[in-house]
C-alpha cells in the first residue's frame, strides 16, 4: 500500500520559514512565506477576531455540526462586502463555506471536472503554483499562457487577449481578483474591460480568485474589477479567502460562490457544489467563518476591522514606497499591490541573498512587501546591486 512516493507538493516557502526562524543573525529578513506582518515582524491576531472570539466563548452554546454548506450567515454576510450593498449580484450567487480559500479552489476544481469535464483551464504565467496543482488533481486539461515579463515588469496584454481570443467557448480562464501573488499587478480598468468583452463574446467563464480583498489599494477598490466582470456575464466562478485580510490564516476560512443569471441553474450550481463538498470534507471547519459572522454582524466590529485593515494595507504601501524611493530601477513595485511582487533574479542568486545577506526571498524572486520595514529598503537594495540583480546606483 506505501510502496510508491507520491510526487511531493511544493512545500519550499514553509522550508524557508524554518530557515529563517533558525537564522541566528539579528538583521535578517524574512520576504519568503506569504503572510502580513506587522512593524514587530508578527502576524498579528486582528483586535475585531480578538473581540468576536471572546463573544463567541461566552454566547455559543453547542459545536453541533452545521451542514455541508457550512456557516450560511457567514457566506451570505460577505456578499455585500465583495459584490456591494444592495448589488443585484447577491441575489445571483450561491455560496459554501470552505476550508481557506485554498478549498474554495479545490472544491471549485471539482465542481468544473463534474459540470464541464472538457473545458480547459486557462492561467497566466507566472501564476501560482496552487492553482495548477489544484486543477491537475481534478484531471482538469489546464492551458498555460504568458501573462507577465518579469524582465518589463509588464503584463503580456496582447498575449492575455490572444488568448482569450483562441479559447473555445465554455473554457474557464481564471483571473486574480486582485492582488495578484506572485507579481502584484493588476490590469487597468480599461484592460479589465476590453478581457470583459471577450468573455462575454466568446462565452468563457470567469473563474475570479480573490484572495487579498483590502491588502491592495482597499475593500472597495480591490473589487472594482471582479463587480465589472460579473456585471456582465451570465456565469461566473469566484473563490474568496478571509485568511488573509483577515488575519486568520490557520483557522482556514473561505468561500466557494457560484454565479447565475438563470436562477434553475444558480439552484443546481449550488446543489452540485454541496455534492462534491461531501466526499472533500463532509463539512467544514466553523470557528474561522464563526468569527467573520460575529464580526460583520457587529457594526462595531466591522469597523474595527476595516480601519485595521486599511492600517495593515497602508504598510504594506508605505514599504513599496520605501523600495521604490531606494532605487528608481525597483519604481515599478508602488505601481504593483498586495503582499507580493517578483523580480527577475535566478534561483542560485535567491539563495545567495538568504546565505550572505540573511534576505529570504522565495527561489522564484517573489518577495513578500509585508515582510520587511521601511527601514531595510537601503540593506535590500545593497544586497540587491552586489549580487547583480540591480545595477549601481
Ligand atoms: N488564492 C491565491 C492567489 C493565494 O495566494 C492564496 C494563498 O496564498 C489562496 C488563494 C488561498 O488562501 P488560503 O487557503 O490560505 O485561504
């Protein structure tokens, strides 16, 4: 039965955390895993969670199981913070709470395999490797693309719309909502209208992946561009994680919405989701999505967490800044959002900046802006110039 190794899955970044926690220099930095940190280098518990389990410890009175469908309350409170308030989209999406939004993708996976087993996924590259990982597992076909040169730090627009241009009908392409891990960027408005147009003329499917809300330019601008795309098309796919923005990474807090303008089949998209749920995780965890309730049932709470949020967001803004300000050849990262940006550099120089420098970057050159003051901007760009990934200032 344990005879064969299954090929392992890409555990690097965690790798690098164990690395750098051993790190005895006191200078080091830590831009590898993906989490926010705050000034002190923690990721903090936010003071709304805080507040939402103490609560929540004193008013539950049972931890009897929910359903397959999870915390509905919870999936429905979002709604209006990703699709607006009064938006007609709630009223066109079904929504299950997952476990993180990393099972929002792998139940979505599932869902695609069931309902469209010959449509291909679409992703850009460079992405992230989760999702291909996802999508393999499912035995879905996927399709990769050019979307970004690292050298340009440019999106690859034209490629973006060859391809959406090439794609059959009924083929899935799946966009970051914002934030996009691992470059940061963004499409404009305008490109984000010009891929929208092609979506509904050649009828693909949007698979939107939001996965940082309000860690990019804030709550409402980070889902400009998915509320433009769904106001246009017949059906849409979007995973969303609170693991992130906020702060809950390892309670594992996420939402699989589906999207119909045809409610007979809003009602079996949502029927069909709860059936491969099943067989996944019978139903997911609660405490993570119990928290979120709390807090967005509370006027109170939901403002803490929004001005916690556009504090933790401005940080990571003001530590672009600071990298930009430090060497004008690293201007494109305060145009870039989110926790990531990636520069072109080899696996052997990211490796050399953790030996010599303490500076964890992952091997792909992805860095992590929320991992670093402003202050280190002067020791990142050194290390950076004297291993030849900058020139001389
Ligand atoms: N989507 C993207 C683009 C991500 O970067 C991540 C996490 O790194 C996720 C989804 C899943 O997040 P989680 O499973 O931690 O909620």
């Amino acid at each position: 039965m344990f005879e064969k190794l299954q090929e392992q899955q890409p555990g690097a970044l965690l790798g690098l955390l164990i690395a750098f926690k051993a790190d005895p220099r006191p200078n080091k930095i830590d831009l590898g895993v993906g989490l926010y940190r705050d000034e002190t280098g923690n990721t903090p518990v936010m003071r709304a969670v805080k507040a939402a389990e103490r609560h929540l410890q004193e008013t539950q009175q049972s931890k009897s199981y929910i359903g397959r469908e999870g915390d509905l309350a919870f999936v429905e409170l979002l709604k209006p913070i990703i699709f607006g308030e009064g938006s007609e989209l709630i009223d066109k999406t079904v929504g299950l709470q997952t476990p993180g939004g990393c099972g929002a993708i792998r139940l979505a996976a599932d869902v695609i395999a069931t309902a469209s087993p010959d449509a291909s996924i679409w992703l850009g590259t460079p992405g992230w490797i989760s999702h291909n990982l996802f999508f393999e597992y499912s035995k879905q076909r996927i399709v990769e693309y050019p979307f970004f040169d690292l050298v340009e730090q440019k999106i690859m627009f034209d490629k973006v719309l060859e391809v959406l241009t090439s794609a059959p009908e009924g083929d899935v392409i799946l966009l970051h909502g914002c934030c996009h891990n691992p470059t940061g960027v963004n499409f404009t408005m305008d490109q984000w209208r010009q891929i929208t147009d092609l979506l509904v003329e050649r009828n693909l499917v949007p698979f939107l992946d939001l996965a940082y809300q309000g860690l990019g330019n804030g709550l409402e601008e980070d889902v400009e561009p998915l509320r433009h795309v769904l106001s246009r098309v017949d059906e849409a796919i979007i995973t969303y994680s609170c693991d992130k923005n906020f702060g809950l990474y390892r309670d594992r807090v996420g939402v699989l919405y589906l999207m119909s303008r045809n409610p007979e089949h809003l009602k079996i998209a949502g029927s069909n989701a709860a059936a491969c749920a099943a067989p996944s995780w019978g139903m997911p965890p609660d405490h993570g999505g119990a928290i979120v309730r709390t807090i967005l049932e509370s006027e109170e709470l939901t403002a803490m967490w929004k001005a916690e949020l556009v504090q933790m967001c401005a940080r990571v803004n003001g530590n672009r800044a600071a990298l930009a300000e430090a060497h004008p050849d690293l201007a494109f990262v305060k145009c870039q959002g989110g926790l990531f940006s990636t520069l072109n550099m080899s696996k052997e120089t990211a490796k050399a900046l953790r030996q010599n420098y303490g500076i964890y970057f992952a091997d792909s050159g992805r860095m992590n802006l929320a991992g670093m003051q402003p202050s280190d901007a002067k020791t990142i760009v050194d290390a950076l110039i004297t291993e030849g990934v900058l020139n001389a200032l």
